[in-house]
C-alpha cells in the first residue's frame, strides 16, 4: 500500500440540520495494488481528527465505483489521474486556509446524529 497523501487539512464541517463548524482534520489518501487473482487499484480515504478518536470516515473507491462517481458529478478525469487530481485539490485547501476569503475549501457533510459535528 502505498501513501500518496497525509496531512492535516482546514474543512468545514456542515450537518444536514445547517449546523456548521470549522476545523482541521487528518486526510490520509493510500493507493492499494493488488495483482491475485486479478490486477486491480483501489484508492482508500480516510479522514480523522486528533481531537476525536470517535472521528473516522474512510472511503475504499475501486475503478468500477469510481466510474459511477465520474459519471455522478461530471469528473474529466480518468481513475489514474483522479489520485493525483484529488490531491492537488486538497493542496488547494490548506494554501488558501489562511485568506480571509478561500477560493478553495474542504466541506464535509455529516448526517445529523453521527459524531464529529
């Protein structure tokens, strides 16, 4: 497995009730390569906050399941680019944290009930 990003990233921490909070949260982005029985990659996301240990969300996105995110939000980007696409996006975030108005923001939606908001 093999890291590709690990950082602390300013977000915006929203609930489905417009309760909203910012905050800065771990982003941890690993790409696995497996080869048996067949050849394929998965990226996994996975984001934390040191400030809670209840705080874990983590996605596992192989190519089948990203073709229907491409297809969902209209991505220009094929599965090999996407990693390195997602995390200059991400770079985006944490240079534009300390402007007063971010062109750039991480915006994290929690249903109302689950921790972290």
């Amino acid at each position: 497995m093999e890291e590709l990003f690990s950082k602390p990233v300013p977000v915006v921490l929203k609930s489905s009730d417009k309760d909203e909070r910012s905050s800065v949260i771990g982003v941890t982005i690993l790409l696995n390569a497996s080869t048996s029985p067949v050849h394929k990659k998965e990226l996994l996301v996975r984001l934390t906050d040191a400030t809670d240990p209840f705080f874990l969300y983590m996605l596992s996105l192989n190519e089948v399941d990203f073709q229907s995110l491409k297809n969902q939000q209209g991505l220009l980007v094929d599965f090999a680019a996407f990693p390195q696409k997602f995390i200059e996006l991400l770079e985006l975030c944490v240079s534009e944290a300390d402007k007063e108005t971010p062109k750039f923001m991480l915006q994290l939606v929690v249903p109302v009930g689950e921790r972290g908001v």
